[in-house]
C-alpha cells in the first residue's frame, strides 16, 4: 500500500487539530506511548491490514507527532527542541516493544 497522499492528509488533519498558541510543554512519555497504541493522531497504515501496519502505523504517527512539536516550539531553543524529540522517539520505541509483547502474548486457543 501506497502511503504518500494519506500521510499527507493525515498529517494536514492532525496539525489543524493542534492549538498553537501554547508551547513550551515536553511531551510526557508515558501519554505518548499510549496516544501511539490508541491510535492518536488517525494514519493510513490504520486502514492496512497487513501484519506489519500496526508497526507501521506507530513510525507513522510519531513523523507526524515530531513535526507538529516542532512547528509549534519553533521558538524554543534547540536543546529543548531535542528533548521533545528524543522522547518521541523513546514512545515509539516503547510502543513497538508493547505491540511485539501484545503478538507473543495471544493465547494459543487451538
């Protein structure tokens, strides 16, 4: 599946949900992981139903969620700016580990 347009959009839809008035706030780690697995913000790999899409869904959602911390702490500094991202990072990887715990965990119901 072809993602380029849909990424797009999503990633338009997701940014004018965004209030950017307020910035300044570091993600909290914990909210992130948790927004990835819920589905927060709506991707295209969601409508996939390959076996890899959840994985792709979640490097999906975190290029759109460090773009949009970006353009609104745009005027931060760039230390903080790395922290943002550096813990983006750290829910991506949280939640790929939580989605493969998930596959090994489905009881055997044969």
């Amino acid at each position: 599946m072809k993602y380029g347009e849909d990424f797009i959009r999503a990633y338009r839809v997701f940014r004018e949900s965004v209030d950017f008035s307020t910035g300044g706030i570091l993600p909290e780690l914990d909210s992130l992981t948790w927004c990835m697995l819920a589905g927060v913000p709506e991707v295209p790999a969601d409508e996939d139903t390959s076996p890899d899409a959840p994985v792709i869904a979640i490097y999906q959602r975190v290029a759109i969620l460090k773009a949009v911390f970006v353009e609104v702490n745009g005027d931060q500094p760039e230390e903080f700016i790395d922290q943002g991202l550096i813990r983006y990072d750290r829910a991506s990887e949280m939640a790929k580990k939580l989605l493969k715990e998930e596959v090994n965990l489905e009881p055997d119901l044969e």
